[in-house]
C-alpha cells in the first residue's frame, strides 16, 4: 500500500510532508474541496471566534449563535495535553513543521475535520499565546471573529471571580516568559520580564502580550494575507447586543435565530459556579476594581505596547494597541465584599442508590449515569493493563482538565494512578470521548443507546433537572425525588454519546451522535432533539456516559479490562503502520470496541 501521509500537493505547488501538522491540515482541507488558492470566505470552513483574552464575551457569542451554528469550545486548546507539540501549554511550542505521532496524527486530522461543514461552525479559541500562528495556519481558510474588551473589563472579571488564583496564573505567567526566551520568540523576551510581577501588572502584560501575539499571526506577510477578519467589541454588545449581532450576521452571511436566547437578570442563588454563564444581563460598563489596581492594569499595557513598538513591526503594534482601547469607558466602583464559596463537598457521603437498569421502552437503562468514581477504576486498571490515556499530549479515554478548569479526573505520575476532585465522586464523568464511553460499556457488558432508543425513551420524560446553568455544574447522579427504581437525569445534567452517528465515507473520520440537556445547554424541547455529533476522540464538559442492555443481557457479555487493552494497544499501533483512510482506521476501532470476544 502508497505511504500516502509521505508526501501532499499544495495548490500553490509546494509539498507537505503528511506526518507534520501542516501536512495534516492540508489533507483535512483537500478532503472537504479547499485548496491553498481558493476563497477564505468559503461556507465549508469554520469561522474562527479568537479573543484578545479571557473574559472578552466568547461564551455570549457562541450562546447567542448556537442555533444557526454549531460549536466547539476551545477544541486545540483544551483537547491538547502540555506535551503535544502544538499546545498552547507547551512551554516549547513547535510550530506547524511538528511531526506527530500516529495517534497524534490521527486526532488532529479528525478533531479538524469536525469543525469543517454546513450550516458554517463556530470555533472558539482564547488565550492561544504563542500556539497562535500555529492554530490559524491549521485553518487557513477560515475568517476570524476578533473578540476585544478593554483591559480594566478583563481586569475587574478576573477580579470578581478570583480567576488569577483558581486558574493559576502565576504558573502561566512564568511559564510565558519562558517561553518567550526560546529562538522563534525572542523578540517578546522583553514584553514578559522575569521580574515575579504583582498580579495587576502581571495580567497587564499578559493581556497585551496575547492581543499581540494575535495581531502578528493575522499581519499580513511578504505575500499578503487573505484572511477575512472583524472586530466584535465586548463593550459595543453590552451597548446594543442586537446591533452587533446582526451585523456580524451580516458580515458572515448568516441569519439570526427568530428568537434570540432569553437573558435572565441573573442565575439562581442556589448556582455554585457562574464563570461560564451567559444568562446575566448587562447594560452598564462598570468594573469592581480598587482605582490603584486599575491604574496599573492601564499603565502597564500601555507600557508592554510601548516596548513591542521597539521590536516588533509597526503593522502588529499598531493593531493590537487598537484592540485595547476601551477602559475610560468603565466607573470604576469599589469591589464588592463577596463570601468566599465554601469547597463543593457537602455530598461526600452521599447513599447512591444501587446501579441498575430499569425498563424504558424495550430497552433496559442504566438508572444512573456513569460516576467519576467508576470512570477512574477503570482508567486505572485499563492503565495497569498497559494502556496510558495520554500519548504525546494526545488523549485516548478522557480529557484531564485541572480542577480549576472543570476537570474532576486526574492522573498522578508519581503514583501513577487516577483519583478523583473531593467531592465529585458521586457526580457524572465528562471528558469523556466516545473511545473511553464504550470502552466502559464494553467492561459493563452494555452498549451505547442510539440516537434513536435515546429520542423515543425520552418522549414523555420530565423536564431536564439541570440545564442551562442552573446548578452551575453538574449534580449528584441520584435525582433527588427519584426512587432506586427509576432511571435518574434521563434528560439533563448530562448529555450522553451514542452508539451511532451520522453516514460518512472511509476518507471522513467517523462521528457519533450526542443526545440530551447538559447542566451548560438549553433545556428545551428543540434543543434536546437538535442533531449534533462529534469525533471519536473528542470530548468536552457536557457529556458524559449512559449504558443500556438488551432484555434479559447475561453478564458473561463483558469483556475483560486486559482483552480491551490489547483491542485498544493494537489500533494505536495501527495508526503508525502504513497510511489508511481515517474512516477506514475509524471503523475498525468501532468493531474492536463494540464486537464481542
């Protein structure tokens, strides 16, 4: 059989070499008709939502679209271990010309090709650092959406929701500025010093040095740049959402939902975790910051572009300093005396009831989504069984996220085993791919519901009991209210993977069907039946994993933790043989996981 991954064609004639990212993304591109000399505007590819920083109103945007396009939020940045070449972790990011393991290979060229398609997808990616040129020239057929707020806004954000410290901004500071001494970015060297910054100014610099960094990736180089781009200002929407939107519409040529989501004045009181909401409504441009902090975050922006202007070119500086405009428009008010929220453990010892499965319809359903607790024993014995998750930064079974960032699994190295967040043990696993969904299926001696089983079980179900950000995360599994002999969050909490998906040909990479209401999705009737699908090896904070048995399935159906290691060790070994049609290697995990013994 060809090596066809050896070598490819570019429409501009050069060659790629298919075991590099650039290959890759090539071949992603080939595959849905684009070519390096066609139209960036082309409906085929996503529109990329990229902001100067964090807390910028990403999640209003892909909110406020959600039913016109599909989404993915932060699929590279999240889905990418710190080891994997191409991470935005990585304190020595690689760049385009990485060559990538099989695994590795297979991942990205499939987590690409699901953000290609029509209706157009929205991508989300923030804070991308110096993974940014990288990231953009995976897509380059893609207009950007460029997200910017001013400096005081982000400021008072992170402010309010002590992020400098739950999401460890020290460490990405440090770990920044070494980043920035290495050959390819020498010349940020003096935008991030080593100078163990106090957090206003750390942020300061952070926050200009990413607007940079983005605005240099979308400079135009010696033979021009293509690209389309427009702004959405965080403070034009929270002047007129409705005017903004439409004429971003009307920029991507799309049209709006009739009806826009509805936008509460606030989450219940009872919500544990608003970082990521969007229900709150904001008219006003204010920012809790004591007027000390907000001078700093002010000056030392402006002093960060002050030095890139020295070393950096004219076009780059000039761009970003017009992102970061905007805090003269804030009122400054004196930061609000907040309670400090108590750890989330108050269900340590909570009695489950027994896991079962229950009659609905035909079927017979697992009464409880799969815990975290029983997610982790199986990643440890399938690691004993020789089987990491995490090969080259590219992950197998689930996505270990740090806590801060919604991740409730984590893996020791030192210990070498999987634990679990405090207090999390009793809720539903996420980060789940379809790969680590049916793998735990398969050890249960049960399988996946169809989209099918899964629309008709739910029929006249009750209302989601956690959607929509409610809770502000996930809950227990066991539904207060509901007896050991129902099924509990038949709908919500939770969406859950498929066993089957839409058709695709041997060149597509397989996708599986999601179904339901997760604690971060709308709960409506439309939304909960709204087709959408991912690839194998995708996963993300609203999934997770329900089991289902035909009547009367002996238990003898299971398959061992050893004899699934050995069905998984030898399809990873397969992707780094000779190149096959990433349907074709799809496919023949699905058998592997989903045939008996």
């Amino acid at each position: 059989m060809t090596d066809t991954f050896s070598k490819r064609a570019h429409g501009d004639g050069t060659v790629a070499n298919e075991r590099t990212a650039v290959g890759t993304a090539a071949r992603v591109a080939a595959m849905h008709g684009l070519s390096a000399d066609q139209d960036p505007m082309h409906p085929v590819a996503p529109v990329l939502a990229l902001g100067i920083f964090e807390r910028v109103g990403s999640n209003w945007l892909s909110d406020s679209l959600r039913t016109v396009m599909p989404q993915h939020n932060e699929p590279l940045r999240q889905q990418l271990g710190r080891d994997h070449p191409l991470s935005a972790l990585n304190p020595s990011p690689a760049g385009l010309d990485a060559e990538l393991g099989g695994l590795g290979r297979h991942h990205l060229a499939c987590a690409l090709s699901d953000l290609y398609g029509r209706p157009r997808h929205l991508v989300k990616e923030t804070n991308l650092f110096f993974a940014t040129s990288t990231v953009l020239g995976l897509l380059p057929h893609s207009p950007a959406v460029i997200l910017t707020r001013a400096p005081v806004g982000i400021a008072s954000s992170f402010a309010r929701g002590g992020l400098w410290t739950r999401w460890k901004y020290v460490e990405r500071y440090q770990q920044l500025a070494r980043a920035a001494r290495t050959p390819q970015w020498q010349d940020f060297a003096p935008l991030l010093p080593q100078d163990d910054p106090e957090a206003p100014v750390a942020l300061a610099r952070l926050i200009a040095v990413n607007a940079l960094l983005l605005a240099h990736a979308l400079t135009p180089g010696p033979a021009g740049c293509r690209r389309n781009c427009t702004v959405v200002s965080y403070e034009e929407h929270v002047r007129d959402s409705s005017a903004t939107l439409a004429a971003l519409a009307r920029h991507l040529g799309i049209e709006l939902p009739p009806n826009p989501p509805a936008r509460a004045p606030g989450l219940p009181a009872t919500a544990a975790e608003s970082t990521f909401a969007t229900t709150r409504h904001k008219d006003t441009l204010t920012a809790e910051l004591e007027p000390r902090d907000a001078e700093l975050v002010s000056h030392h922006v402006a002093t960060t572009v002050g030095i890139a202007e020295k070393v950096l070119d004219p076009q780059t500086t000039a761009t970003a300093s017009g992102w970061l405009t905007g805090d003269d428009l804030y009122e400054l008010r004196e930061p609000a005396r907040r309670k400090r929220a108590a750890a989330r453990t108050p269900q340590d010892g909570q009695r489950l009831p027994a896991p079962g499965y229950r009659p609905v319809t035909r079927l017979s359903w697992r009464n409880l989504l799969v815990t975290n607790l029983e997610m982790a024993e199986l990643l440890n014995d399938l690691h004993e069984a020789g089987v990491p998750n995490t090969r080259g930064g590219t992950n197998l079974l689930v996505c270990p996220m740090p806590h801060e960032r919604g991740g409730r699994l984590h893996f020791d190295s030192g210990k070498q085993r999987w634990s679990v967040s405090r207090g999390y043990e009793s809720h539903p696993a996420y980060w789940v791919t379809w790969v680590g969904a049916v793998a735990r299926a398969a050890w249960s001696g049960a399988r996946l519901p169809t989209r099918a089983e899964a629309l008709e079980a739910t029929f006249s179900a009750p209302p989601p009991a956690n959607c929509a950000y409610a809770v502000g995360d996930t809950s227990p599994v066991a539904e207060p209210g509901r007896g050991s002999g129902q099924v509990h969050h038949l709908v919500g909490n939770l969406q859950i993977w498929c066993d089957d998906g839409p058709d695709s040909t041997d060149e597509e990479p397989i996708r599986k069907y999601l179904f339901g209401a997760a604690w971060n999705t709308p709960g409506t009737k439309q939304e909960i039946a709204a087709v959408r699908s991912r690839y194998l090896l995708g996963s993300s904070r609203g999934v997770g994993v329900r089991l289902v048995r035909e009547p009367d399935t002996p238990a003898c159906t299971a398959l061992g933790v050893w004899e699934i290691a050995h069905r998984l060790n030898r399809w990873v070994a397969e992707l780094d043989g000779p190149a096959r049609p990433l349907g074709e290697l799809d496919r023949r995990l699905v058998t592997a996981l989903t045939s008996g013994s």
